[in-house]
C-alpha cells in the first residue's frame, strides 16, 4: 500500500474543502474570525506582484503583514521542496480531479511535445517585470486567484441559480429534493464577464488531455517560482542501487519530473512529492523523506538566457504599455471615468489610523489581485469586475455599478475579505465619512422635475437615502416638492440610483447617477 500516496490524496481534499469553506464564509456579516483569504495571503506569487507593483516602495512595508503565510510558505518551500502543488493546492487538486474522472478514461499517456518545464518560468520573469513597472500581470495565471475568482464570481452565482431553480419545483423528485436539502429562494447574482472567467478555469482543466497537470509543469508561475525556491528542499527522492530502471516511475510521475533516459535522477524543481513513484509494481528501492543524500538530483533549471531576457522583455514592454493611454478605452489613469467609483474599502490611513484620502489609482491596480473575493462577499452584488473601459491595467478590478446594486450602510465586507490591501478594513460608523461618489440628478428624466401635466411627485430617493444627502424641497415657489442632492453629506452609495423608479426596473438609466467625485482624482 502507498501510505505516501494516500496521504497526499487526504491532504488535497482536506485543503480542497477548506478552500470552499472559507470562500463560503466570505460574506457579509462575516461570521466568525475566519480567515476567508488565507489561501490568497498564502500565495508568494501575490504578494511578490504587489510589492513590486506599488508606486512608492515604502508602502510595501505597510503590506508585509498581510503576505506572512506566504513568507512561511516560502521558507517551507526551501526547507522541504515543493509540496505546496502536490499536497495543498486547490487549482491542483481540482486538476486531479478532472484527470481521474474525464481524462483517464480516455487517454493514458501524455503526449510527447508535453514536457515544456521551462515555459513557466518565463512566464515568471514576465509577470515580474511587468509588476516592476507597476502593471499586475500575475493574477491572469496565478493559481489562487484564479480559482478564487471562478468559483466566487461563476459557480457561485450558477449554483445560487440552481438552488432557486430546485426550490421553483412544487412535485416531483426535485421537489422531494429540495426539500430534503433544506433550500429555501435566495437573491441571484450575476457578474460581467463570469462566462470567460469559467471558460479559462475549463480550458486549465482540459490542458490535461495533453498531459497530467500540463497547467502546472508548463504556465503555472506560482509553480516556477516555489520550484526555484525548492529545489534544494531536504523533502526528497531517493532511489536505491537495486532499482532495474523499469521506468515505471517515469510513467507515473504526473509532472514529469525523472527523466525517462535516466529514471534513477530526479528534476527536484519539478517534483511535487506526490509519491506516484514509490512502490512501482511492488518495487521498494525508491522512497520519499527527510534526508540530505543528493545522490541522483538534477536541482538545476538550464533555462535559456535569450529566452529569459525576451520573457523580461515582454513583461517589459507590457508593463509600459498596459498602463499607458494608448491602452485606454475611455479616459486615461490620469483623467478616470466619472463611471470609474471604486469601493469604500480604497481608502489609506494616516499614522493615527485615520482616513487620511482615498485611494489612487495607481495604488489600487498594483495591489489588487483581481480575485474577485470582495465581489462575491458583497451582499447586493454592487461590486462588479471593471472591463476594458478602465484600460488594460484595470482589467477586473472592483468598480461600484448602481444599476446592480447599492453599498449597504452597515456592510463593510469589501475591507474584511480583500488580502491584498487594495481595499482595507473599515467601520460601518466611518461610512459617512468615506465618500467615494456624488449623486447628480438628471432634471430632463427626473419625475419631480418636470413641469405642468409632466409633474409626478416621486421622492423615492429622498426616501431610501440612508445618510439624508437628498432632501424634497419647492424650488420655485409653486409648492411642487423636487429632490436636491446635499453634496456635503453624500457618500456615493448608489441606494438612490439603484432604487430610482426611471432606471433599471424600466431597463434604462436611472435619473439620479452616482458620479466620480473630481476632487478624488486630485488625492
């Protein structure tokens, strides 16, 4: 029996189920004192990309703190090897997953063009650079970012859909099922771009009819970076003199990690640990543990200098590109969108703890990891993933839509869920002080506006304005009542916008607008 293997298959599980776990808890009321975001602040690929991506150097140090399970994981990684892929990771466990069940079946070897360890590191080196010239580029490949964001943003809408959908069911097996699960009709949600999101999660998985955890030997970055780190871990396999070289183990090893000419050495930058090659066909000369023996490891990468230089090169170039205006849609990094409101949680704190000024944002882009966890905690979904119309280097980060929802009073999720520091905690008591948008009325759609027979009292934002910032009042003396926006009390929380009887129950825009404040674009 492989103990080494069973283990491993137990641990991916576990990590697997408290994975979902804590993105489950990730919602507002936070129940508890889980760490919804530990497998984000455990990623040294995120916290590498941030620190490197910051605008001023010495905020990093303000950022350390929430990256310490990375810094254990690194120094794990040194001492062990690169477990965390083999015995931790929930991308890497769903792959497995996916083989055991779609692509074994099927196909039982891997191709022969399928070994390209070398590609990821690359891959690595252009991400980095990118980072250094203040472009996130790791969040499109890095793993907990990845999953998180497809599971928060689209399996977790679709099985809210589900779940309605059983409970929609009065007879009948459904019925009988829905009922036995205790389901009940819970709000939707829905987020932009969810469908590609799911498709690039399908498209990793499917990467293994090419090879096992393709995904992770060829483009994973976190992989190559943990594999420079391990590659001298104490974690090890060692193969006895009286192995017959069957190479069974060369057939076995899901990372391709022991040469299929030499099946005694081990590429230590590529094994995972995973104990697939102990115990071949009854063999019992190879074996996995602490040892310092290094007879039979190749912990060297060989990788290409010129291909090196033209993977920085290309992080290089996209990095300049990426937040230049040329790859603007809309306005500039300098001159945002007065669509572009981004949520409370971007504020920055003085040496006294106190909001000192909202985010740039500059500052915003190089901290977000675009894992869409502040998203998915979100209870009225107001918080939706920026496109193209905040420029490339603003690709899926957190922008306010009112027409979707409106930022509750109470709910500070956002700052409690985001790993990164993009966006930081805050009190529901320092709300109103926290303005991140204006309200403007649109006098030519406004009910209240209109004059003569148009005239039709309708004060709802007045009414559902949670901090009092719209007030009816007669402004010209005829004693009709028409709402005024008090701009000194409102905070940009969209209750208005989203409530407003002219705008999305009617499918079109709303005649009060939450805006971009001007004098935010100053900070």
């Amino acid at each position: 029996m492989n103990t080494g293997r069973l283990l491993r298959v137990l641990s991916q599980a576990l990590f697997l189920v408290v994975f979902v776990l804590l993105l489950g808890a990730a919602k507002w009321p936070l129940q508890g004192q889980a760490d919804v975001n530990l497998f984000l602040r455990a990623d040294p690929l995120a916290g590498l990309a941030v620190l490197l991506s910051l605008p001023h150097f010495a905020a990093g140090g303000q950022l350390l703190h929430l990256f310490i399970p990375a810094l254990i994981l690194l120094v794990l990684t040194a001492i062990l090897g690169r477990f965390y892929c083999g015995w931790i990771c929930p991308l890497g466990t769903c792959i497995d997953i996916f083989h055991a069940i779609f692509v074994r079946p099927f196909k039982k070897r891997d191709s022969r063009r399928a070994n390209r360890p070398h590609l990821k590191y690359y891959v690595l080196a252009a991400v980095l650079l990118a980072a250094l010239f203040g472009t996130q580029a790791a969040w499109v490949l890095d793993p907990s970012p990845l999953i998180t964001r497809t599971f928060g943003t689209a399996l977790h809408p679709a099985l809210l859909r589900l779940q309605n959908w059983l409970v929609g069911h009065d007879t009948g097996p459904l019925a009988a099922l829905g009922s036995r699960l205790n389901l009940a009709v819970t709000p939707e949600r829905s987020f932009a771009f969810a469908w590609p999101v799911a498709a690039v999660f399908f498209i990793v998985l499917a990467l293994g009819f090419v090879s096992r955890r393709h995904w992770c030997r060829t483009l994973c970055p976190l992989g190559a970076l943990l594999g420079l780190a391990g590659r001298h871990g104490l974690w090890r396999r060692q193969v006895a003199e009286g192995c017959t070289a069957c190479r069974r183990c060369v057939t076995d090893c899901k990372m391709g990690a022991i040469p299929a000419e030499a099946p005694r050495r081990t590429r230590t930058a590529e094994c995972i640990l995973c104990y697939n090659c102990v115990g071949c066909g009854g063999c019992v000369h190879t074996r996995i543990g602490l040892t310092r023996q290094s007879v039979g490891l190749e912990p060297q990468t060989d990788l290409s200098r010129r291909r090196l230089l033209a993977a920085a090169g290309a992080g290089l170039i996209y990095g300049l590109l990426a937040g230049s205006p040329l790859a603007a849609t809309g306005r500039t990094r300098s001159a945002p969108s007065r669509f572009l409101i981004r949520p409370p949680g971007a504020i920055v704190r003085d040496a006294s703890g106190r909001i000192s000024r909202l985010m740039t944002e500059s500052e915003l882009r190089a901290q977000c990891l675009r894992c869409g966890e502040c998203m998915k905690a979100c209870p009225t979904g107001v918080i939706q993933p920026a496109l193209l119309e905040v420029g490339l280097d603003g690709f899926y980060t957190p922008v306010m839509v009112a027409a979707v929802g409106c930022c509750e009073r109470e709910c500070n999720a956002c700052g409690q869920v985001c790993p990164s520091g993009a966006l930081r905690p805050f009190s529901p008591a320092e709300k109103p002080d926290i303005r991140i948008a204006e309200a403007a009325i649109d006098h030519t759609r406004c009910l209240s506006w209109q004059k003569g027979d148009e005239y039709t009292r309708c004060l709802q934002c007045e009414q559902v304005c949670p901090y009092g910032a719209v007030l009816g009042q007669d402004t010209d003396g005829s004693g009709q009542l028409r709402p005024v926006v008090r701009p000194e009390v409102c905070v940009g929380c969209g209750t208005c916008e989203f409530n407003c009887p002219v705008g999305p129950p009617l499918g079109s825009e709303a005649a009060i607008r939450i805006y971009r404040r001007e004098d935010r674009d100053a900070t």
